[in-house]
C-alpha cells in the first residue's frame, strides 16, 4: 500500500491519483503479479476509496484539471482505466469491485458486485462481465450459526439454508443481461479466523450449498433433499478430519405484525424435529410448550426456544428475545422518507414489533441516509399517551450517529399535529464508543391517536471523521407509548 501525505491533512490509505509515481509504482507490482500467477483475469480491488484526500490534495486536483474531470469519482475511474491499459497490454482482463462502476466504467472492466446485486445489474446492462459476490449471503466469514457457541465471526449471519436459496441470477436481469453473469463467488476475509481448522469451519458446509447453487437448474434445488444428504458429506468430512458446522439448529425468533396483533414466529433450518418454548424467561426443555404455529404476544414477554431433535435438545443456548409491550406495539408505522433497503429489520412495522434493538448493526434496525426519520403511528383509537421514547444507536465508525434532536407531536385527525417535547442529547458526534441511547420525553397527559416522530439527521460528519462533510446515518429501533 502507498501513503500520500502533504500538508493539506493527515496520512490517507488511498494512493495519490495525482502522483505519476503511483502508476510506475503499481505497474511493477502487476508486473510481478503476472509474472507469479497465469490467470487470464487479475482482479485489482478498488472499493472502499475514501476521496476525502483527493479533494485537498493539489496534485490530484491538478491531475482532474489537466485530465478535463469533473469530480474525484471521474478521477477515481481515470485511475482504475490505467490500470485497466496497463493489463490489457499484457493480454490479461481486468476484475474489480463495484465501486469502480464510479464515475464510469472501465472499457473492458468485469465487475465483482458484493455490495448486494445493484452494481452487477447495472455492469451487465453496460455489456460487462459480472460475477455475483453479495456480502448477504456468500461472505462466509460472517455467523452460520448461533452465535452462541460458534468460533469468532466478523458478524452478520449467513446461515446454510440462506445460501443454499441465494439466486445468482436477479429478477431485475433479463435474459439479455443475464448472459453477461459469470457466476457467483463466496468470500471469506480473515481478520478474526486464524487457524487452518478455523477456516474449514467457516466454509464447511456452505462451500457445498453454493456449489449446488452454481451448478444446478434452479428449479432442481430442494432444501430438504440437500439436508439429508449432508449425512454423507459429513462422514467424508469425519474420514478426512476436516471441521465443519455440524448444522444450524438455532431457533430464529420472528415478529409478526398482522391486523394491530403482534405474534413470534419460530424457525429453524434443521427439517426434523420439534421446537420447545416459555414465554415467562425459563429455560426450555421438552417438557416445556410445543411450537406448532405464531404465538401470540399481547404483553411484555421474554421468549427462550431450543430445538429438539429425537427427543434431544441441540445445543446449550436457548433462543431468546424480550419484547416490550406498550400502547403503540403492533400499531402501523407510515414514513415520509422510506428506509435504506439495506437496514429493513423485519420490515416496515419493526418501530412498533416490541423489539429493542441491540449493538449490531444487522438486527432490528432502521436506517435512514443523510434524511430525516419522520414516523407517524397510527393507534387506532383515541388513548392516553403521557411518555414517548425513541430509541436510537451510534457507531461512530459505522457513520451511524445520533439525531441532532428527536421531536414527538400528537394530533387526533392525523392532520393537525401539536408538539409534544423535543428531546435533546449531550453525547459527543465524535464519541467513539458504540452506544444505546434513548431520547425520551415525559409531558402532560393527552389524548392522541396519531403520534408523530421527527428525528433530525447530521447533515455533515465532523472533521476528522473517514467521510468527512457527507450526511451521517439514523438507525432508530423502537417508539415505545405509554400513560
């Protein structure tokens, strides 16, 4: 990696775009590179560029002068295109991340699309090759199981099954597109697997789920058939002593809203077997409630769930989920801005789904990118409501920062909207450590049927942060109503 530093700011882990040095530079390393590996494809990465430094960097502002580009993405592409030449003029085809779809495309680019499939689409409808490589479902460095009682992850959860369904091919491709689709690929990044036996755990048996993807008509797969099979697998995999996941027999523990009702659904992919469950926090057995179907949730509970298999509960760590209930759970939940498709939680009523959201990033919460969370609940009825609490989540790291200030407002016709409180917070925007914080507001009693939220967004992230002057992210988990 080169570092380019100056006086206009601190070091940068990107190479200066502007410095013609950078281009000798790296033309040696591929020269090495090609001389140790033959494949006709040399994939150069090109994702994650921070540009911060492009913008205060002279010689990169002359380079976009000289070269007629409009902003650092253009420079960004002029960059990734020598790169492109040089291979090309060793009889080699250039792959990178979808990120190098900004500010134009390559000529003869093939484009590896991880952030999900939005970048190989639009790859394929410019006529370049496109493998399918989405974080969700092929990183096999993230949780297949648990994560009680699984080795170290980086986080996230691609369980067997989810990868086994994954679709190479989108429903947004068509047939024409679709011929310039090489095929998928799973990755797996090693920062926290540092064993041989480690890695064969990760891989093993999610390598053989997308093999089957890859390589079988869509219409051929069938989970339950794959599942028994796995049995023979795993004697191969006992003969050679390789490690692998013995199966995910985790109980997933899903809210459903349906009609102003809440109710848990129970999952499992294991296709044999039952699934035992308590409502009052005890821990399961077989002896405790059969699930056979939506349990209904009309009050604070905490639910534990362990599956059983011949009569034999699998594992040590029950399933378990507490959810809060309050006079706007299950209510519906309508936004003026929609949140980002990639922070969905369980769908467009995880604000009132009972659920508190925790650390992670991937569960139970709804982010919104540089716009305002403005939520309106319907409760159904005239009620009482005398505290309204929003709860919120900053990762400084993550670009998710707290709102500038949540704002809650009541009205009886759904129209004429009377402020409530607005609730402010003395947490640092460059506070480092991740946190849960709620902005609650206690006011006189009053009676409402619609309630509505505001939470302002940090329009630009500080100095000193890895982006900069862009907008921060809103990740808000529940509105919480009482008297």
């Amino acid at each position: 990696m080169a570092f380019n530093r100056g006086d206009y700011g601190p070091v940068s882990a990107n190479y200066c775009a502007g410095n013609e040095e950078v281009y000798t530079f790296l033309e040696d390393v591929l020269t090495e590179v090609l001389a140790l590996f033959p494949s006709k494809y040399i994939h150069i990465g090109g994702d994650e560029v921070n540009k911060t430094a492009w913008k205060n960097c002279p010689k990169c502002q002359a380079r976009m002068k000289t070269s007629g580009l409009k902003d650092e993405h253009e420079l960004q592409s002029y960059f990734i295109t020598r790169m492109e030449k040089f291979l090309i003029s060793k009889q080699r085809r250039m792959v990178g991340w979808d990120e190098i779809l900004e500010g134009g495309l390559a000529p003869e680019a093939t484009v590896m699309s991880w952030r999900g499939e939005a970048g190989g689409i639009e790859a394929a409808k410019m006529k370049h090759q496109v493998i399918m490589t989405p974080s969700n479902p092929v990183y096999f460095d993230q949780y297949q199981a648990g994560p009680e009682g699984e080795p170290m992850a980086i986080g996230g959860f691609n369980s067997l099954k989810e990868v086994y369904h994954y679709e190479p091919v989108p429903e947004e491709m068509t047939a024409e597109d679709a011929k310039y689709l090489l095929g998928a690929q799973a990755n797996v990044w090693t920062e926290y697997i540092v064993t041989k036996s480690h890695l064969e755990y990760m891989v093993l048996p999610r390598m053989l789920a997308l093999g089957e993807v890859l390589w079988s008509p869509a219409a051929r797969k069938n989970w339950v058939d794959f599942s028994d099979r796995l049995k023979y697998h795993f004697n191969g995999f006992d003969q050679k002593g390789y490690h692998y996941s013995p199966g995910n027999y985790t109980v997933a523990i899903k809210p459903l809203i349906n009609q102003g009702r809440l109710s848990a659904e129970l999952l499992v992919e294991a296709t044999k077997g039952d699934i035992f469950y308590t409502l009052n926090g005890d821990q399961p057995s077989t002896a405790s409630l059969k699930y056979n179907g939506p349990i209904s949730i009309d009050s604070t509970a905490t639910l534990k769930a362990m599956y059983a298999l011949d009569g034999v509960l699998m594992g040590l760590v029950p399933a378990k989920q507490s959810f809060v209930f309050d006079l706007a759970t299950a209510k519906k939940v309508n936004y003026v801005h929609p949140q980002a498709k990639l922070y969905s939680a369980d769908g467009p009523n995880s604000l009132t789904d009972g659920i508190r959201g925790t650390t992670s990033l991937q569960q139970y919460w709804h982010g919104f990118n540089g716009k305002d969370l403005i939520a309106t609940i319907d409760l159904g009825q005239q009620s009482t409501i005398g505290t309204a609490t929003l709860g919120c989540l900053q990762n400084y790291d993550e670009w998710v920062i707290l709102p500038q200030w949540v704002k809650f407002e009541a009205s009886t016709d759904g129209v004429n909207f009377k402020e409530l409180k607005t609730v402010n917070h003395t947490i640092p925007v460059a506070e480092k450590y991740t946190l849960l914080h709620d902005f609650k507001a206690i006011f006189k009693p009053v009676n409402a049927r619609y309630v509505r939220v505001t939470a302002k967004v940090l329009d630009a992230l500080p100095k000193g942060h890895s982006g900069a002057g862009l907008p921060a992210w809103i990740f808000a988990d529940e509105i919480i109503l009482t008297k």
